[in-house]
C-alpha cells in the first residue's frame, strides 16, 4: 500500500510522478524560441516601413539575434550546469519575455538591433537548458526518447505557429504585436514552472571560465559574419579579417577547454563517434534545409502572390510531418536502427528538395505541400534521434554543455545555409534581364522589383515583374539543387558514422 506513495523506479532509478507536467512547462520554452525565430522575417517589411533602417541596419535586425544566440550556446549550457539550470531557464525566460516589449516598442533601428541583440542573449539560456533538464527529468531511456520527440514535435509546431499567427496579427494589428505574443507563454512557463521543474545542476562544476566565454562568443560571432557578409558582398577585406579573428578565437577557445581542469565544453565529448557523428549531420542537415526554408516565404508572397496568412499555412505540412515523425522516432530508432532512421530520414528530405527544383510561378499546391510534408517527416525522424544520441553519449552532469553543442550546431547550419544557398539565389537574380527602364532597385531584391513596378507604366512593370519573377525561381531551382545534394551526402555519411550506434534500452 505504500508503494503506492513512492516514485516509480526503473531498475533503481528514480521516476518523478509530476515528470510530464514539467516536461509540458520545457516544451513552452522550446515554443518560445521557435514562434519567435520565424515571425520577424514576415514583420520585416513593416518593420522597415516603420522605422526606416538602412539596409545595413536592416541586416542587423535579422541577423543579430541569431549571431548572438549562436555564439553565447555554449556558454549558457555550461552555466545552467554549474548554477542550475531551472534557475537560469526560468532567469531567461522572465527576461525573454521583458525584452519582448522592448522588440515591440522600439522607435528607431539602434534601439531595434539592440532589442534583437538582448533577446539573443535571453534565447541562448532557454533551448540548452530544456533539454539538459530533460535528461535529468526521464532517466528511463525510452520515456526519454518518447520527451525529446515531444520536444523536437513542438519546436516544429513553432516553426509553423510562428507564420500562421504572425501573418494573423500583421494582417490586423502593428507589427510589434508579433513581439508580445511571447508575454503570455513566458508567464505560463515560469509560474508553473516554479512548482513542477526540479533543479539539476553539475555536483563539481568548477568554476565558470569568463575569458573562454569570451572566446566562444568572438569565435561563433565572427566566423557567422565573416560567411553572411561574403555571400552578401563578395569576399571583402573586413569580411576576410573578421572570419580570420573569429577562426582565431575559436582556435584559441579550444586550446584553453584543453588544459582547463574544469572546461566550459569537455572537448573529448567529440572522440565519441556517434556524439560528433550526430552534431555533424544536425548542422548539414540544417544547412540543407535553411536556404529553400528562408526563400520560401517569399516565393510564396511574392511568386504566388499569397497573403502572409495563407503563406503561413501554407508551410503547415512540413510542422505536421515533424510532429507525427518526432513522436514515433523513438520507437523506430529502436526497431531498425540510429543509422537507419536518421540516414533514411536525410534522404527523405534530400529527395523532397530535389522534386522542389520543378516548381515554377504556376505549380499547383499538391507538388510543394507534398514535399514540405515529406522534408518534415525525414527531418522529425533525423533531428529527435540525433538529439536523443547526443544525449546518451554524454553523463547527465554535462548535459547542458552537451545539448548547447547541439543547438549550435543548429544555428551555425542555419547560418551558413542562409548565407552560401542564399547567395545562390542572390546570384542568379541580379542577373536577370529586364525590360529597358529597369530601376537599379529591382535588381537588389524581388521585394525591391514588386516595390519599384508601382511607379512604371503597366507594361514595363508586367514585364519586369515576370523577369524577376522567373530569375528568382531559377535561383530557387539551384539552391534546392544544392540543398539536395547537401542532404543526400549526409544521408550517406551519417550512415557510416552512426554504424553500431543503438539508443539505450534501460538506464
């Protein structure tokens, strides 16, 4: 009859009874991070309207949030370690939330970046620490493999709430509206927070290395830059001295994780195949998939001519496959394989990238929803069991640590597929040719030839908009190409990698 009043154990483990409800207050972080990261790029041509920034400062606004979450990753995985990672996951998400306000408040485009840029530093504490805390909470291998499938499922589910609401709110209120959506969640996850999460944290954690932060957040920071200012302008002198200082920090940081007694980051987590196999093919993957996903919204608008609403559900397929894939990777990691789920998965997307070099302005939605359902289905597959890999490869004393190197391995692949599939695009469209009259803006950016055709006469302007319009899909076709071959090459290297990886059984 006690036993009834204990926690369920699993071969001596401890099981905590409120361990769903706190994983339910994780995965409100997790939709944070996600519903924010998608809505600026349709709030961004209100933003500019609003507050006129240049285009530099425009590029800041969107990039700078990224950079920053980038490079301070590792950093606050390692402090959710040394102090707690309850403590600082529910420190980040009240400032995430305050600093929300002062995104959707900001009168000019200084105060703008430096909004983003503080929102970055709040973002980098929330995604390590969940999934730290996760490894803590479900000490039972396959309830774990089924959490982290939730939690990957609902960072999908963001992804694709993010434009739907977005597009919403921009078609009915201001542009900052789409900042304070993140109030109510934050105030949900730390209320509950407080009561359900359980504090973890590294027994000897060590001391927290200021300068080896230093190193990580000038090494990420200027490598990202270096490569999105060179697919942007070329390779520039300050582009070249950036990315050769950030190497250099990098370089340095790695060098000083070495000889610390107590690293920020335990670098010999990455003699571990299957660790450093699943990290590479987490940041290839995304590199793959971010260009087509960047261009997309605007092939959507701007070719299909649809509504950002409609853009929004429009991407809905590829959240559907990623939530019902997440779910059910656990299961089928177990049944045939690691290597087999996330290489079959790598290919699946591969192949849905490679159908995408098809579309033109007139495809019919069946083609391009079927595709994106099946890039969700092979990513959910692929990123839930990597996570749940780089997980198990590491003790739960540094899962902070382990799981920061995860999510930069995310945004490092973003970045650089922004930047390298992006200059594909950007590319092939400056080259287009368009009737005589053509203003210089056109060429800049499809956005600028929808802009500019307002003031010509309707024939130049059906012209030039057609011109635009078929340059940037030719650019689009290229990028998917490349993104497709990015994939399939992973596909083939994950499977060589991940060879006798198996995900745990018991714990």
């Amino acid at each position: 009859m006690t036993s009834t009043l204990r926690p369920a154990t699993v071969t001596g483990v401890e099981r905590r009874p409120s361990r769903w409800l706190a994983l339910s207050v994780l995965v409100l972080a997790v939709l944070l991070v996600a519903v924010d990261a998608t809505v600026l790029g349709l709030a961004t041509p209100y933003i500019s309207e609003d507050l006129k920034p240049s285009g530099t400062q425009l590029l800041w606004i969107g990039d700078v949030y990224s950079f920053v979450i980038a490079g301070l990753l590792v950093s606050m995985g390692s402090l959710g370690d040394r102090v707690g990672r309850k403590r600082v996951l529910l420190g980040g998400a009240t400032a995430f939330g305050a600093v929300s306000v002062l995104n959707a408040y900001a009168t000019t485009p200084e105060l703008m970046i430096a909004a983003r840029a503080l929102l970055g530093v709040a973002g980098a504490t929330l995604m390590p620490a969940t999934l730290a805390l996760i490894r803590n909470i479900f000490p039972d291998p396959r309830e774990r493999s089924l959490a982290v499938g939730i939690w990957g499922a609902t960072a999908s589910a963001g992804t694709a709430v993010g434009p739907v609401a977005g597009g919403f709110l921009l078609e009915h209120l201001w542009w900052g509206s789409v900042f304070l959506i993140n109030l109510p969640v934050m105030a949900v996850l730390v209320l509950v927070g407080v009561r359900t999460l359980p504090e973890s944290r590294n027994p000897r954690p060590g001391p927290w290395d200021p300068l080896s932060v230093a190193l990580s957040l000038a090494g990420v920071i200027g490598v990202v830059y270096a490569v999105k200012d060179a697919a942007a302008h070329g390779p520039t002198p300050v582009a070249l001295a950036t990315g050769l200082l950030g190497a250099a920090a990098l370089h340095g940081f790695v060098r000083r994780q070495l000889t610390l007694p107590t690293p920020l980051l335990d670098m010999r987590l990455f003699r571990d195949r299957g660790f450093s196999g699943a990290v590479l093919a987490d940041l290839l993957t995304v590199l793959g998939m971010s260009g087509l996903v960047f261009f997309l919204s605007q092939y959507l608008q701007l070719v299909q001519g649809r509504a950002p609403f409609e853009a929004g559900l429009a991407e809905v397929p590829a959240a559907v496959g990623a939530v019902a894939a997440g779910l059910a990777a656990g299961r089928a990691g177990r049944r045939f394989s690691v290597r087999a789920v996330v290489s079959g998965g790598l290919a699946a997307v591969g192949l849905a990238l490679a159908a995408l070099t098809k579309l033109s302005a007139s495809t019919g939605y069946p083609l391009l929803g079927a595709a994106l359902l099946v890039v969700g289905v092979g990513a959910g597959f692929s990123f839930t069991v990597t996570a749940d890999v780089i997980l198990a490869a590491v003790p739960k004393e540094q899962a902070g640590a382990a799981s920061a190197v995860s999510e930069t391995a995310y945004e490092l692949g973003a970045a650089l597929g922004i930047a390298l599939l992006g200059s594909i695009v950007t590319g092939v469209y400056r080259g287009f040719t368009g009737p005589p009259g053509t203003p210089a803006q056109a060429r800049e950016s499809l956005g600028g030839a929808v802009e500019a055709v307002s003031a010509l006469p309707r024939p130049t302007a059906e012209a030039l908009l057609t011109a635009a319009r078929d340059s940037f899909v030719h650019g689009l076709h290229l990028a998917s190409g490349a993104g497709a071959a990015v994939l399939l090459a992973t596909a083939a290297a994950a499977w060589f990698l991940l060879k006798g990886r198996r995900l745990e059984e018991t714990p």
